[in-house]
C-alpha cells in the first residue's frame, strides 16, 4: 500500500500569452486531399494564396484546414491575504480581477462594491489587501483606498480614461464636492465624487 500527501493546492490560470516577448501567432493551410501543407507563416495571406495556387495545380482539391498556432501561458496565484480588512476597505477580488469596497462581511464570503456603485459576492479566499502584486493598476508601494475630492493629495494615483496618472498638483478647491487635479500627461481633471485612488505608503519629499 502506498500513501500520498498533498502539501500544497495551488489555483493556476491559462490565457493567450499577450506579453512582449510571446511567441508570435503563426498560420498554415493543409489540403484536406493529400495532406500537403503550406509554410508556417505570420501573415495569413501567403498561407491562403498557398491554397488557392494548390487548387490551380489541383483542380479536385477542394477542402483545406486552417492550422493557427497561438502562444498561451500559465500563472499561479499569489495566495491572498485572508481576513486582514475591514468593512469599507478597497480589496482586490483575485476571481473576478477587479477592484472593490468591502461593504459586508458574512462568513465565509464578502460582499464588494465596485467605483460605479455594482455589487458582487465573492468567496474570502480570493479577496487580497494591499499592499499587493495581484492588482495590475497597483504601483509598488502603494495602497488602494477610496477617497473623496476633499482627501485627494499629491502624489496619489487616480485611474482616468482608462490609464494610471500621478496627482502633480491641487488646484484651489471650489466647492466641497469636487476638486481640480493636475495629472501629467493629462492635464486639468476635475474629480467631483469618491474614487478608487493608489496612495504610496511613502509620502512623496516636499517640493523645496
């Protein structure tokens, strides 16, 4: 008789390897006839003029398959920190791969709010605290909380149109609902309701 142990379970995910360095998608056609293939190539019109020229010299060679090479890959979850969050914490849901504010904790599951008010359930196990490596918006050394206009401060990072800009400046403040920042590569925004924003742990040095 033998025996096995399990030491370690480990929750892996397979995508299409969309990195830099992926291999590229490559193409070929196959006569469904007799077999003869075309060059593998990364540009899908030779491999279909291939088959079309096939057929010029094979005039009963009618059926073709499409053979596409794609690159994939594979990571392993970073095991979340469990339990280490309160109710109205900014938490990284690691099944769903989104940000969210814990509204309610019920045993083993949690209930998230998104920055556009949708809500969600989720299992404990998968919800991370920051500082964390899950969250791809997350700069190092940074923690996610949710912040209205009048908490904002410089250096904080703040999601707009689709891309992370570090606060620069802070215009005067016209009212208590919003407030005018100064993002680099932007320009002038003004933030007028409570947002999902990346705060360094490390204060930025005070400008001389």
């Amino acid at each position: 008789m033998s025996t096995r142990s399990v030491i370690r379970h480990e929750r892996w995910t397979l995508e299409p390897d969309l990195e830099p360095d992926a291999e590229a998608t490559t193409y070929a056609m196959q006569c469904a006839v007799c077999e003869a293939a075309s060059d593998t190539d990364e540009d899908f019109a030779d491999p279909q003029n291939w088959a079309l020229n096939h057929s010029g010299r094979n005039p009963s060679h009618h059926s073709y398959r499409e053979i596409t090479t794609q690159p994939w890959r594979t990571w392993m979850h970073t095991a979340p920190v469990r339990w280490g969050f309160d109710v109205g914490d900014v938490v990284w849901d690691d099944h769903a791969r989104r940000r969210g504010v814990v509204t309610v904790r019920n045993g083993g599951s949690v209930r998230l709010s998104g920055d556009s008010g949708q809500e969600w359930i989720t299992d404990i196990d998968s919800v991370a605290t920051y500082p964390t490596d899950l969250d791809p918006d997350c700069p190092a050394g940074a923690v996610a909380m949710k912040v209205g206009p009048d908490s904002v401060r410089i250096g904080d990072r703040v999601r707009v149109q689709g891309q992370i800009h570090a606060v620069h400046d802070l215009r005067p403040p016209v009212n208590n609902t919003s407030r005018t920042l100064v993002l680099p590569g932007h320009g002038d925004w003004t933030m007028n309701q409570p947002r999902i924003i990346y705060r360094p742990l490390t204060p930025p040095p005070a400008t001389p």
